[in-house]
C-alpha cells in the first residue's frame, strides 16, 4: 500500500450534486477527491430515456462556474413562463389561473430544462483531467473520521487522508447513518410517475403546474425534435405526475396508448395530439428531514440532507444550494488559512442551510396539503387565491423570483460564485 494521498475534501457520491461540488471545488484550486460505486466513463449521448432535470437559473449559474454547463452535448430549453392552474381531472382547468412570465421578472429565463442524458455526459466530460480532482469509480470506500481528520480507504486500496468528507450518496445514505443522525420521513403515500412525450402544438417554453385533487401534475417544455420527434407529434415536453399509490400503479401498468389517454385528461388539449415517449420512471413520496446535517469531520448534502414533494421540481436545486453554501465556506476557510473540515465551517454550512430547506420542507408540505384535496370550499377557496396572487404584481414577482432560485437562502450562492473568480 503507497502513502496515503491527502486531499481537503472526500466526496462519497458522484451524482448530480457531488460531482457538481467536486468540480466547483477541485476549480478553486482544492485537492479534492470523488469516490463512487459506478464507473464514469466518457460516453456518447444515449437514447433519449425520458428523464429531465429542472435547472433554476442560480443553478446553472452554479454549473456554468463549474466548468460543467458548456459540456452539454445538447442544447437545454429555456423556461420562459410557468402557468398554475387548479382543476380535476377529465375537466377544462380552472380559468383563475396564475401566470409567470421571466420577462417581468429578469432578462434570463426561470430555468432550463436539461435531459438527464445531457448533464451525465456533461459531469464524465468534466471530471477527469482536472488538475487537482482525483476520480475513483467505481470504488467503494470505508471512512474513519477522528477530531484531527478522516482516513478513506477504498476498495482499489488506495487510501485518502482527507480534512472534510461529504456524504452525497443519497437518501439511503450510509455516511448518515454511521453518524447517527436520525431522520424524520413524511410518507406522503403517493407514487411520482416521471417521462415525457411528443406532441402536436408547440409548448413556447411555457410549463404548466396543474393541481389535482390526488396530486399535482407539471409539463415542462424539452428542446426538440432531437431524435423523438415526428412529423405529426414534433414537439416534447416532460411530465411530473404524482398521484395516490394504488391509481398510480394502475396508470403504470397501462400500455402507452392508455397511458397517453390518462396524460391528455390530466394535462388538457393545449398541446394538441401526444403520444408518450422514452421509459416511465416512478418512485415513492416522501419527504425528509434530518436532525443535524454535519458530525465530525462530516457535511451531508443533496438528498442525503433532505427530501421534499416534487410539487415545485425544486429536489435537484436545493441540492445545488447545498454545494453553493458549503463550497463558499470550505473556499473562504482555506483561503483564510483555516481548517476547511473543522467545526466552525461546518457550524456555518448548517446555519446557511437549515432555515432555507426547512422553509421549502414545510411550504411544500402546505401546498400538498392545500392542493390534495377535493372539498369545494377548499376547492373554491384556492383558486380565488390563485387569482389574487395573479393580480398583485409584487406578490408574483416574489414567487417568480424563488422559482429561478433567487429567494431567500441564496444570496450566499452568488456570493460563493464571486470567491469562485477570485480564487
């Protein structure tokens, strides 16, 4: 066995989100490491398996100081407006509806729609080579973290002296739970059905929030043709379709023909014709909250740290803020000189973080709650409020601006991108 290589940071997980801070942290020239039990090799765009991630505008601004966002191989569709409508499904939805437009909002759209394809291909093509990112994948890794730091061995049987390990390997995440840290999970007792599909009218990058009464049902425009589109279906959007466990796995074991049928009754006839393309991907709903989100010598981000309803599509973004935050004060620490794994780093990363995930936590519990039902007075009552909210201009700059990830919680982002260029 060589010498154990010392790195600041260990990053177990090499999905979105921990390759995403692997990079920003391996650009700010910190020796860094990624360990991840899947190979990652440099590969050519797949076929098109319908998924597709929702980028809020400081996430790809994230990406894009990472060095990852001018890696797409394809081109991501902007989000230019988003429609909230209450309604049921089968029926026209309700005409009091709230209408966002990023225009009167900012000169850059809300977001970007990025198939999953597209960000997998973009992170393989950005982490190797980089000069101070040593990339093991695949590996699995055992971690002992003391007071003074953290020893990594890894399967390939190199081991790593690290001052910071980050847990980014999922809800099920097994750093977590060596820890200690317990968990709180809300079962929401629905299944989230996610794919896409072609259709006949064009979309004009618009997205399309429906609440239903046993769940919300979103559109969002994908760039196209590509290679999913036909003469008479040449158009694609995605579909974020949460519904009641038992009727969800009905509409799962439909054949497409019924399964576009039970889309278009959702979604209504603004598309046109559809047809749906790609694989349907469903999971079951819940969310997450953990006690604490660091130990000794620990930082937990992404969806080892949190989970909520995809209500608003905001599970990947809050992840990037995750990397914003701790990132910036791993930065700002060696920088300074300091400890980047020590307990006061760490005291500010859940400082940052907390209040933010807690308020998304619990807004998006309202709205389920507010949404998920059928009573006509509540009924009633929440599409009056839609209308209201659509008539106050401030209120709905407000909303607009938390959707393209500019409310609370992120001036800290923006700052981190600043450290980022000056570093």
């Amino acid at each position: 066995m060589t010498n154990p290589a010392a790195v600041s940071v260990c990053i177990l997980g090499a999905g979105p989100v921990g390759a995403t801070l692997a990079a920003t942290l391996a650009a700010a020239g910190l020796a860094t490491a990624v360990v991840d039990a899947q190979p990652l090799p440099p590969m050519e765009l797949q076929d098109f398996d319908g998924r597709a991630y929702a980028i809020a505008l400081t996430s790809k601004r994230l990406l894009e100081a990472a060095g990852i966002w001018e890696r797409l191989p394809a081109a991501p569709c902007p989000i230019q407006g988003i429609r909230v409508a209450d309604g049921r499904p089968g029926e026209p939805a309700s005409p009091l509806a709230l209408q966002f437009d990023a225009a009167a909002v900012s000169d850059e759209p809300f977001g970007f729609m990025v198939e999953a394809r597209s960000l997998r291909v973009a992170l393989n093509a950005r982490l190797p080579g980089m000069a101070n990112l040593q990339v093991f994948a695949p590996a699995t890794a055992t971690v002992e973290r003391r007071a003074d730091g953290a020893t990594v061995r890894l399967s390939t049987g190199e081991v790593l002296e690290a001052q910071l390990v980050v847990a980014a390997e999922g809800r099920n995440s097994p750093l977590r739970r060596q820890a200690g840290i317990r968990t709180a999970v809300l079962d929401y007792h629905q299944i989230g059905m996610v794919g896409a599909f072609a259709h006949e009218k064009p979309h004009r990058n618009i997205a399309l929030e429906q609440f239903l009464p046993n769940g919300p049902f979103a559109q969002l425009p994908l760039a196209g043709p590509g290679n999913f589109g036909t003469a008479a279906y040449p158009h694609a959007s995605a579909f974020v379709w949460a519904d009641r466990t038992a009727i969800a796995r009905r509409m799962l074991a439909l054949d497409d023909a019924g399964f576009g049928r039970e889309l278009a009754r959702r979604l209504g006839d603004h598309l046109g014709a559809i047809r749906p393309i790609g694989r349907r991907w469903s999971y079951p709903l819940s969310a997450l909250q953990v006690e604490r989100w660091t130990d000794t010598r620990l930082a937990l981000v992404g969806d080892a740290a949190h989970g909520v309803h995809p209500i608003a599509g905001q599970g990947l973004n809050l992840g990037f803020r995750d990397v914003a935050a701790l990132a910036e004060e791993v930065i700002a620490a060696v920088h300074a000189g300091a400890d980047p794994g020590g307990a006061t780093v760490l005291a500010r990363y859940q400082a940052r973080r907390r209040p933010d995930t807690m308020l998304m936590l619990s807004g998006m519990h309202a709205l389920e709650r507010l949404f998920g039902n059928d009573v006509p007075p509540v009924r009633w009552a929440r599409r009056l409020g839609i209308a209201a909210v659509d008539r106050i201009p401030a209120l709905k700059r407000a909303f607009a601006r938390q959707a393209m990830g500019l409310g609370p919680g992120v001036t800290g982002l923006l700052a981190g991108q600043k450290l980022l260029r000056a570093g």
